[in-house]
C-alpha cells in the first residue's frame, strides 16, 4: 500500500488541527442564533423522524415517543406503550380516505412494534411476542408493505399482519436495509451485504435471499440508497462500497485511511491500535449525487457519479461523527460524540495552497473488486480535479452529551437529539423575530389594539 | 342610642387671623421652590401641633357602662399615639354616630328586632387636636347589651385633612371590608350565643315544670308558689320565643348583600343550614337542632345548659364581652391583620400615596414593558391582595373600579361647571370684595346636594368638629359624587382659615423636590414608609391656600379641577384622556396633568417637575432623599424572597461600588442587559454575591423572586440553567469538581461573558456606545446607592421605553410587499440607527424587545411555550484593570 505525504508535519499539523476545531466565536455564516431546549426524555434520545413539515417524533432508550412542534417547540403528543428503548422508528404514510396519512411504526427491545397515530397519540395497531428485537424498519410504499429487520426479515402489511419471513440469521441480524428496484432489498448482516426479493406474483407473498455480497472485510455500519442506479455501503474498516442497484456489482471501491505522518513511532503505535475504530464509516448520507460519510471522526465527501473524491477532512470533530447530512445550500452538517455539531461548506482550494488536512490518504479508485486486489496506483490527493476543502464555517453547542442525530426543517430550524436526554432547536434567531413580530401584530389587529 | 346630648359642643380657636394671609402675594405655585439644603433639613420634620407622631387606626366603642372609650390601636405602640388624648377623640367620634338603629321593640312589634344597618363613613376633624378622622361606624350584636347591640367605631386618625378627604374611597372600601368581616364574626358569635342561651332556657322551662307539676302536686293548683312559678315559666316561654326570633333574624342576615366576591366564611355554613331548619319547620325543638349542631360544631357539645334564674340581671356590674369574644376570634384576627394593612397602605404622607396610586395605575396600563424593570411592584401589590380576602380588598385596586362606575361624564360635567360657575362667580366677587364661603358651592351640580354641602359647611365652620361627609355606600354613583362635594367641602374650610400658616407657601414649594424624589425613590414601596411619617404630620401646613379673588379665572378653575383630580386620575384610560383634551384646549394644564399632584398642576410645577425628572442627579435632592430612605428601619414583612425596592437600593450601593472600581463595569452591564448570561467567577462566597448583587439591577426581566439570578452556584451550569439564569455567582473551586465546572464554562463560552472577581478580568462582548456610559460612569457623582439605582432605573426604563417603541412600531416590521424581508432587516437597522443607538445599544433594545414579545405572547396562555435562548456569534474581548 502506497502512501503520499500531504500537508505540512508536525507542530505545523497541529496549528492547522486546532485551527480546525476552534472556529471561535465570530461565525458570520451561521444562522442558528437561537436555540430552544425541548425536555421530555429521561433517557438518551436517538432517533429523530420528520413527520410532515412542522412536526417531528423523537425517540430513544426512555421507550417514549414524543412529537414535537418544530415551531413553537410544544410536545404535541406523548405516546407510550413501549417498556423499552426504542430501537428504530420510521414512518409510514398511507392513502385513508383519500388523503394521506402519516403514522408511525416503531420497534423496542420489548420486542414489540407499533403503529401510532401521531395526531391522537393513540397506538394504533402492536405486534408482540417477536423472536427477537428489531433493529431496522423500511417502509415499501409502492407496495404498500413494510420490512422489519432483525434476526429474521418480516415482511408486514398496513394492518400489521405478517404476510412473510426469512428464516432465521446469524445472531448478528439485520442491521439496515435499503429498497432496490425490482421488489428487491439489500440488507446487511455483519459483514456481507445480503439480497432478498419479494415474490408477489404468488397468492402468498414470499421473500427469498438471492444474493450474497461479502466483499467487505469488516462489519458494514451503514447501507445508504444513492440514487436508482447505485447504492452505498461503508464498513468499520473504512471501506466505502458503491454497488449497482440491478445487478449488484461494485462500481466503486474505496478504502479510506486516516493516518499519521510515517517517523512518528508513537503515532504508529497509536494507530496500530485505534485504527479500526478512527476508519469506522458509522454513517453516510447521500443526495443522489454526492455522498458524506462520518468516518470516524472525520467527514468524507464522494461524488457518486464522477466516482471521485470531493473534499475530506480527518478531524472534523474530537470524537466519531455520529450522524452527518448534506444541506440543500450545499453544506454539510455533522453531529459527534463530542457534543457539538458542526456546519462546513465546501470550498473550491485555493490553487497554492496546501490540502486542509494532514495526515494519509489512501485511496483506491478502482472499478471493480479484481482492482482493488491489483493494488491499482493511488493518486496523490492534489492531482485530483476539483477537490475542494471542507470549511468549518459554524458550531452549535449546547449539548452536554454526545448528538445522537439531527433532522433539519430547512429554514424552520434543525432539531438535534442527545444521549443527554435533551433536544435542541436551532433556529434563525432573525427569522424568529420576524415571525414573532408578525404574529405580535397579527394579535394586535385582533384584539384591536393593546 | 346616642342622642344630640351626647355631643359635647367645642368651642375652636379662632386662629382665622394668623393664617390669613396677604392676597397680594404670590401664590405658591409661582415661587421659586427654596429648599434650605444648607442647614440640611428636612421640611418634613416641622412637627405640627398633632400630639401623635403619625397616622394610626383607633377601634373604640360606645360602652353602655362607661361611654366611649378606646379599646385598641393600630400599630398598638404607644409611642404612636403620644401624648394624644384617645379617650377625648373616642368620645368626639362615638358622639358623632348618626345611626338611628333602632333596636328594641318597635312601636306596633311585642318582640324585639334586630336591625341590619349599614355602617356609616364619616369624616370629621379636630383642628384643637390637629387630627382628622375617617369613622367607620358598626355595632355588633352582644346578647347581653342593651338593646343586643354594641356600637363600636373605626377610625383612622391622620394629622392631614386631606389625605383623609382624598383617600376616602380606598379607606372606605378598606375599612367596609374590616368591618364585613368583623360582623360576619360577630353574626356567627351571636348565633352561637343565641343558641345556648335557647338551650339555658329550654332546660330551665324544663326544671320549672317539673317544679311547677311538683308544687301543685304538693300545694293544690291555686297556691301562690303555683301561681308563681307557672308565671314564671310563662316568662321563659315568652324568652325561649323571643330568642328563637332572635335566631331567626340574625340567621336570616341577607347574605346576597355580602358581595359575591367576599369571601363566604365556612364557618358560617353550618349555621345557615340550621337557619333553613328554623324558618321552615314549625316544630322545631332544641333537640334536632342539637343533632345538627353535633355534626357540624364539636365545641357546642361541651355546653351544658344552665339554670337561668328569673330576673336575669341586666345590671352594671356585669362584664361586657371584649370585642374579640363578641367576633369570632378568627374573624376577629382576620380584621386585625386586615387593619393592620390598610394602616401600611396609607402611611406615609399623603403625596406619596398619591404617587404611587398614580404610579400604580399608570404602571398597571404598562405591563407590556413594565415587567421587564419593575415587575416586583406589580408583584406586591398582587402579593398584599392575594394575602387578603380578594383583590377588591386592596384599596389601589378596589379604586379604579370604583371610580369607573362613577364614569368620565362626570367629572367632564362637574369640570364645566367648574369653570361656568367659577367664571361666574370670580365677577360677582370681584364687585362684591371678599370672598364668601359659598365660593364652594361652585362644584355643586343640583341644588339639592348645594343645600347639603352648605349646611355642612357652615356647621364646620361653627364647631370645630366637622362632619364632613357622611356617606352610605348603598349606591356608588351617588358615592362618587357626594365625595366630589366634600373635596370641596375641605377647600370651603380652608378658606375659612382653620388652617394655614404663612409660612405654607414656602414650605410646599420644595416640598416638589422633596416629592419628587420620593416618587421614584418609593415607586413600589408601600411599606417602607416609616420615616417619611413625620411628614403626614405636616400636611396640613402644605394647604395651599387659594385666594380666588386676585388670581386669573383658569388659576381658579384650575384649583377645583384639580382637587378633584384624585378622582379622574385613576380612571380608565378615557379620563386620562380628557385630561389631555383639557391640556390642548387651552387651559393652562399641561399635558401631564393626569400625572401631577394636585398642588403641583401649574406649568411651572411640571415643567420643574419634567426638569428635574430628567436631569434627576443634581446632588442635593437625591441626597435628602437618601437621607430619609436609606437610613430607613427594616422592612415589617418580608414576602419570602420576593424582591423588594429596599433591597434593590441596597444593590445600588453596591453597584455604585462596583462602577467605581470596575472601568469594565460598562461591558458587564451590557452583557446583562443585552441577555447574554453573565458568570461572576470567584473563590469567595461574599464577593460573588455582592456583585452579583450589584449586577442585579440591571437584568432585564429579573422576575419577582428574582428567578432569572443564581446569586451562588457550586456546581457546574447546563445550557438550560443560561436560559434560566441571567446573571449567575459561580464558585471558582481547585478540586476536580472545579475542573467540570471549567469546562462547562469552556464549553458555553459563547454564550456567557465571564466576570473573574479574583483576577478582575471580564470577558465578554465588546460594548461601544455612550448609553451605558451614562448608566456607569465610574466618576459618577451620585454618592448613595439608592440615588444611583434611582438612576439607573430611570435610564433602563428609557431603554425599555424604546424596546416598547420599536417592538410595536409596524412599519419597523411588517414586510411591504411579499417579497421585500431583506428591507425589513434594513429598516429595523436603520430605525434603531435613527433612535440613536449603536449597534450594540440594538442588541440592548433587540433583546428587550423579544422579551416584551414573549411576555405578550404568554400573557393569555402562560407555560405553554417555552422561553427560547437567543445569542449572537460575536468574539469576546478581555477586559482587564
């Protein structure tokens, strides 16, 4: 394995490190001046799910469901039933009455899975007695079924019926699932990404394993849906899969690697040991084009078409990126275990100047898996066209536990979740105002007057 | 009851002469107020010829044993009183009770009935005495009295005419409410007294039978014994009757005259159903009503009944009830404390409460803006009713209902009359050379009420004993308008020269000063008043005499509108209104009529006035208004940690410290009050308190316990407590606990400035602007803390003045067309830009004007939507000494 020297060594590296970390307190391009404390968990909160366009659920280990009120940061309902944590939520949206209807579909560790209607807060449907906890939900709207993924996949209608199941897997279960084309879906399990389709043209609809990828070398932490052509899978080597979604070849293979400067024994010795846990793709997040991947603590920015790298930055926070998204303005946002989550912008390099980062890049652009074995010929980062740099341009603390997740309503704000059982608002402190001010004299005219 | 022999005829002083003073001089309105600061005095200690120090309330009570005496006083000091004769004034108020409760057997009734009168209100002085009374006559019912009733009289006793005559609503209605409440124990007291008496003689009926059946068994029917003794019984049959009508009329007291909102004491219930017992089962018996006694009251088991011999004795050697025995001894507390209240609400001189009743009032129309500085006010008013009955309790807030009802016409009405009249009038004296007493006759509207006033006012001018008013609160409207005529009741007395030494004109011109100071110093004081007492003493020096005849037609309207002002002043906002009106009409009011006293309405009074309000720091004035309120005994009542003005001036002095020593002290001080969370940071307890104690009066919103301040944290703060936590004392701490604690304030460093007491540092954002440095000039001249909090509350509500302003000024705000948000933001820039604010000074009125929304938003539906937590993305500077 080659590798390239980049970037200045040494103390040099640190200045630029902490240069990094620290934008300081004049952040002119972020807006979130504003911040509103929503309190209702009494244990971490995990997950986050936009219901429509101003409401949002919240979930985590105290087994509760809150929905919120991004708006005016009201809980608008509260819906229990689970007596342990939650561990995947999604929602679901069907036709009832020509119009449509969002519920909610959550699974615990009690090994249940229920649906809510988050308008009532009533539990509308509950399925017990599962052989084994669930640990991801995907919804199949256009045919109207929906998977569940643990230890076996099931495969449940609207009325919560089991139409059918996968036999039973390893202990590891299924830990994401994304939809295909062709009634098909790619689930991973450890290490090996498997392929199951839905026969529907039977009268009792049936699900079959088809296929089976094992080309990751390590445990798979995140399955992504790209676009219809291709789909993402990243393992906790740092080995980020771009797949066909038809026939299920690898279209891009790329092999991250955060390293230190070679001649530093101790840096050597340290990632001898925290290797693994530093490439860890926990999570990638993709707009059909352009990828993101929080590789441990870094930021990882691909471009699933050109099949190149866009912009990287190996510390992007202090501890793993937990969570990490591409804005519609084209930025990226990314939560960690540190607490703080953080807004870069991608920026076109300036010609002379050096790559943003120190430390190692290998990367592979190879087409194929026999390609990745060839060892084929890294390229030296600054060769690559039109890589741009990733610039801290914002932080939002407030946090006091590690930001499990976040889910952004665009200019209404963006709701943070975290293991310190709070969630956060961020919001556009001058939009705020404005609004208040609106609704200030919207009262007033009608009251008619003071 | 008490008949014309029992008033005794006083002969007054005919002091006309001294008091009469050169119409060719100028009035006092007109003189330049001369305060003689040089000899340090205060105007105010002047001791009239009162015999008591200051104003307290007397209870006493027409004994039909010993005639009237005192029986209690409110405070119960005897210092209070001095050398003040209470028996003497015990005897001239008991004489001057007008009711004809006529009790006993009416002609045409055999039984004897019980008649529910309404108290009377009267007004009456004792120029000899130098003291002036509101009477509040009751009686209470005693069983044993003569006629079952005892009467007994209220009366709160000032050296200042006027404060009695202009605070006669809020006195009335404070002492009908103490007397409601005493005679609704006293009802409950009576009852039970019937009831026992009832089962005294239905045992003694019992023994007499069974005696009566005994003797005739021995004796033969027609023995004397025998005759005796069924006469006997006869006579107790005719008392058990007579007292169960008793009971009747007394359980059948017209509750619905209570007001709906007094409260129903529970107490009384189980008598009110035994009363539905009474009335309608003709057979009624002890016994029954025993059993229902048994369930509802435990003590009336322990009662035995007792013989009652033949002639029971009404005699004089027996022991009259004590009031507390004659009222529910919880009623009877209930009163006191009542009393004692009302005795802390009108103490002080009466400018004062003029004041802060005009404070109140115009602060109550402002609680937009008004919580973000000066809440706590708002709070104890809220605080002193809610430790009463009901808010109608409360004299300040039971006024401006009142005088509502009495409605805007009418003062409009009488005003005009005013002037008609006055105008009228002024050429009749003119020609006919001195005035004459009837110049009062000027505010009457009908001539019926004429006659009344007249015939009052030559009756005052006769005795000194002037029955001023008399009142019933049957109908308000009439109320209000009987009280109109007595104020001008008071000017006719005036005039009549039973007060004024030639010296008033002096003493009241730097009295405006004097006032001034206390206006602000005392804004939301009401119990902190026991220095400024001295100063009711000498109110009745302050009279101004006005002489209509050399002085133009408006001075003269001018005067009566204006002793009428205590009445419109407090109305709604349509009789603030018309004050305005009257200022733009040419009169020679200003505009701030509405808020001025009513010795102080001419333009050269307000304009001094507004002068001296803005300039506000000239050393001799704030001075001597700290000389009087500083030095000020504790507080009487503490509500729990409810902030009071008293401690904020502390705080003051604090600050005033922390100024001086501080050259950061304006960076810190824009730090609170642009919202951003300031951490004082030390090792010692002490110092971290006082500062941030002196800090505290700048925290915009402080709340009324002061929740938005953590005056001494020991552990590490959240993100939520910043939002709580406007100002908050941090323990500096070495240990590893200390170093969480670092780290959080690390970690929140952005929204947080960080005030260092040990290393004196500060580190916050930047402040460039002259606003504050006005608020915290470390060469300030201000010498006490008091003055410099009065300082600065006037600057921040400037400040909150212009939040006000911005926040609701649309055209600041509201998009033009759809499409236009980026010249809304211009706009908000360049509104401020025009007030004159920098751009930090805007963080200052941004952040009031958010939280003046917030307020608005909670007002209707309060703890639904959380605060939220704005902050900017600023750099922070640090400051060093």
């Amino acid at each position: 394995m080659l590798r390239w020297i980049m970037g200045g060594r040494g103390s040099q590296g640190t200045i630029e490190k902490s240069a990094a970390l620290c934008i300081g307190e004049e952040q002119p391009k972020n807006c979130f001046t504003e911040l509103q404390v929503l309190k209702g968990h009494f244990d971490i909160v995990r997950f986050l799910v936009q219901i429509d366009d101003f409401r949002f659920a919240s979930a985590g280990d105290d087994g509760m469901v809150l929905v919120w009120n991004v708006e005016t940061g009201e809980r608008l309902v509260e819906l229990r039933g689970h007596t342990q944590q939650i561990t995947a939520m999604t929602t679901y949206t069907f036709i009832k009455g020509e119009r449509p209807h969002t519920a909610l579909i959550t699974a615990s560790s009690d090994r249940t899975l229920s649906l809510w209607d988050p308008d009532s807060g009533n539990r509308l449907q509950t399925v017990s007695d599962l052989h084994s906890s669930v640990k991801c939900l995907l919804v199949l709207d256009h045919l109207d079924v929906w998977l569940s993924g643990g230890n076996e996949l099931c495969v449940w209608n609207r009325d919560f019926q089991l139409k059918c199941k996968t036999v039973h897997h390893r202990d590891a279960g299924i830990t994401a699932m994304v939809d295909l084309p062709k009634n098909c879906v790619a689930a991973s399990m450890d290490k090996e990404i498997m392929i199951f389709k839905l026969n529907l043209s039977e009268a009792e609809m049936s699900i079959l394993a088809i296929h089976h990828l094992a080309d990751h070398q390590d445990t798979i932490r995140s399955l992504i849906n790209i676009n219809n052509e291709l789909f993402a899978s990243g393992s906790h080597i740092g080995e980020l899969i771009l797949w066909d979604t038809v026939n299920w070849t690898i279209q891009a293979y790329e092999h991250i690697l955060w390293e230190e400067p070679a001649g530093d024994g101790q840096s050597e010795i340290r990632i001898g040991q925290q290797k693994q846990s530093e490439m860890s793709i926990q999570h990638m997040y993709s707009d059909g084009e352009l990828i993101t991947a929080a590789v441990g603590s870094g930021l990882y920015v691909y471009n699933a078409v050109m099949k190149s790298i866009v912009a990287y930055r190996k510390v992007a926070h202090d501890s793993d990126i937990l969570h990490t998204e591409l804005l519609d303005n084209g930025r990226v946002m990314s939560c960690s275990e540190d607490g703080s989550i953080r807004i870069w912008e991608l920026q076109d390099l300036p010609l002379a100047a050096e790559p943003a980062s120190t430390g190692f890049f290998g990367m592979f652009g190879t087409f194929g898996r026999s390609g990745k074995q060839a060892g084929a010929p890294t390229k030296k980062l600054l060769e690559v066209p039109g890589l741009r740099s990733l610039e801290l341009i914002g932080d939002l603390i407030g946090h006091s536990g590690a930001v499990q997740m976040f889910v952004s309503f665009g200019v209404k704000g963006l709701v943070t979740c975290s293991a310190d059982h709070l969630l956060i608002v961020w919001k556009d402190g001058k939009r705020e105002s404005q609004l208040r001010s609106l609704a200030l004299f919207q009262k007033l005219e009608q009251s008619g007057g003071l | 009851m008490i008949g014309s022999p029992d008033v005794v005829a006083f002969t007054k002083d005919d002091d006309f002469g001294d008091s009469y003073t050169d119409p060719c001089l100028l009035p006092a309105e007109f003189s330049v107020p001369l305060f003689p600061h040089a000899a340090n005095a205060n105007p105010w200690t002047k001791t009239s010829y009162a015999k008591f120090s200051k104003d307290f309330i007397l209870i006493s009570e027409f004994s039909e044993q010993v005639g009237p005496q005192p029986l209690l006083t409110i405070p119960d000091d005897p210092r209070v009183c001095g050398t003040f004769d209470l028996n003497y004034f015990s005897l001239r108020i008991m004489s001057v009770d007008y009711q004809a409760s006529f009790v006993g057997h009416p002609p045409g009734c055999s039984y004897p009935k019980l008649n529910f009168v309404e108290d009377s209100k009267v007004v009456l002085g004792d120029s000899k005495e130098g003291a002036f009374a509101y009477v509040h006559h009751l009686t209470l019912y005693d069983l044993e009295a003569r006629g079952f009733v005892r009467p007994f009289c209220m009366a709160y006793i000032s050296a200042d005419e006027r404060k009695i005559m202009q605070q006669f609503q809020q006195l009335s209605s404070g002492f009908s409410k103490a007397s409601e409440s005493l005679k609704s124990g006293n009802r409950k007291a009576f009852a039970n007294e019937l009831e026992k008496k009832l089962q005294d003689l239905e045992y003694t009926r019992t023994v007499l039978h069974k005696e009566t059946e005994l003797q005739k068994m021995n004796n033969g029917c027609y023995s004397t014994q025998v005759i005796e003794k069924a006469n006997e019984l006869a006579n107790v049959e005719k008392s058990i009757y007579e007292h169960k009508d008793l009971l009747r009329q007394i359980m059948s007291y017209p509750n619905k005259k209570m007001d709906t909102d007094y409260v129903q004491y529970e107490p009384e219930k189980p008598v009110e159903t035994n009363m539905v017992d009474h009335t309608f089962s003709s057979t009624h018996s002890i016994n029954r009503d025993k059993c229902v006694e048994t369930d509802n009251a435990s003590q009336q088991l322990s009662y035995t009944p007792q013989l009652i011999k033949a002639k029971s004795a009404k005699c004089f050697d027996k022991r009259l009830k004590t009031l507390e025995e004659l009222c529910d001894s919880n009623f009877f507390h209930q009163t006191m404390d009542h009393l004692n209240l009302i005795e802390k609400t009108f103490r002080g001189d009466l400018c004062f409460i003029y004041t802060s009743q005009i404070d109140w009032a115009l602060l109550s129309k402002q609680k937009i803006s008004s919580f973000l500085f000066e809440e706590e006010r708002h709070g104890e008013e809220e605080e002193n009713s809610r430790n009463l009955y009901d808010t109608d309790h409360n004299p300040h807030i039971a006024l401006p209902s009142l005088s509502n009802l009495s409605g805007e016409p009418m003062s409009l009405e009488s005003y005009a009359t005013c002037v008609e009249i006055g105008h009228h009038k002024l050429e009749l004296e003119s020609m006919e050379g001195p005035p004459e007493s009837s110049t009062s006759d000027i505010t009457q509207e009908t001539s019926e009420e004429a006659v009344d006033t007249e015939t009052k006012g030559s009756f005052s001018s006769d005795r000194s004993i002037e029955a001023l008013g008399n009142i019933s609160p049957a109908n308000p409207n009439g109320f209000v308008r009987r009280s109109t005529n007595e104020v001008c009741t008071v000017t006719l007395s005036e005039q009549q020269g039973e007060i004024l030494p030639g010296a008033a004109p002096d003493k009241t011109s730097p009295s405006l000063g004097y006032k001034l100071d206390v206006y602000t110093a005392d804004m939301f004081e009401t119990e902190n008043l026991v220095q400024i007492d001295t100063a009711c003493c000498i109110g009745q020096d302050g009279f101004i005499y006005e002489e209509p005849l050399p002085v133009p037609v408006q001075q003269c309207c001018e005067d009566t509108v204006v002793k009428q002002e205590p009445l419109s002043l407090l109305q709604g906002d349509p009789a603030l209104q018309v004050d305005y009106i009257f200022g733009e009409s040419g009169l020679p009011l200003g505009p701030s009529m509405g808020l001025m006293l009513p010795e102080e309405s001419t333009s050269v009074h307000s304009e001094e006035m507004a002068r001296m309000n803005i300039e506000d720091v000239s050393d001799c004035t704030s001075y001597m208004s700290t000389s009087t309120s500083s030095d000020r005994a504790g507080s009487p009542f503490t509500y729990g940690s409810l902030i009071t003005v008293k401690q904020k001036k502390k705080a003051g002095n604090s600050a005033l410290r922390f100024i001086r020593q501080y050259p950061f002290a304006q960076q810190a001080i824009f730090c609170v009050l642009s919202g951003q969370t300031l951490v004082v940071l030390g090792a010692e307890e002490g110092t971290v308190r006082k500062l941030v104690n002196a800090l505290s009066i700048f925290v915009p919103n402080l709340g009324k316990y002061g929740e938005t301040v953590q005056p001494w944290l020991t552990t590490s703060f959240q993100l939520t407590d910043l939002q709580r936590w406007k100002l908050i004392g941090l323990q500096r701490v070495a240990s590893p606990a200390g170093s969480s604690m670092l780290h959080s304030l690390s970690r929140y460093s952005r929204y947080i400035g960080i005030l260092d007491c040990d290393n004196k540092t500060l580190r916050c954002h930047p402040y460039r602007g002259t606003i504050l440095g006005h608020m915290a000039d470390h060469r300030t001249q201000i010498k006490r803390g008091s003055t410099y909090y009065l300082h600065v509350q006037s600057m921040l509500t400037q400040l909150a003045a212009k939040a006000f302003l911005y926040t609701f000024c649309h055209h600041v705000h509201l998009p033009i067309n759809t499409d236009d948000q980026g010249s809304v933001e211009l706009r908000r820039t360049n509104f401020l830009l025009q007030l004159g604010y920098t751009e930090e000074e805007s963080k200052i009125i941004q952040f009031l004007s958010e939280l003046i929304k917030q307020n608005f938003f909670q007002w209707p539906l309060k703890g639904l939507s959380q605060s939220v937590f704005s902050f900017s993305y600023t750099t922070s500077v640090l400051y060093k000494i």
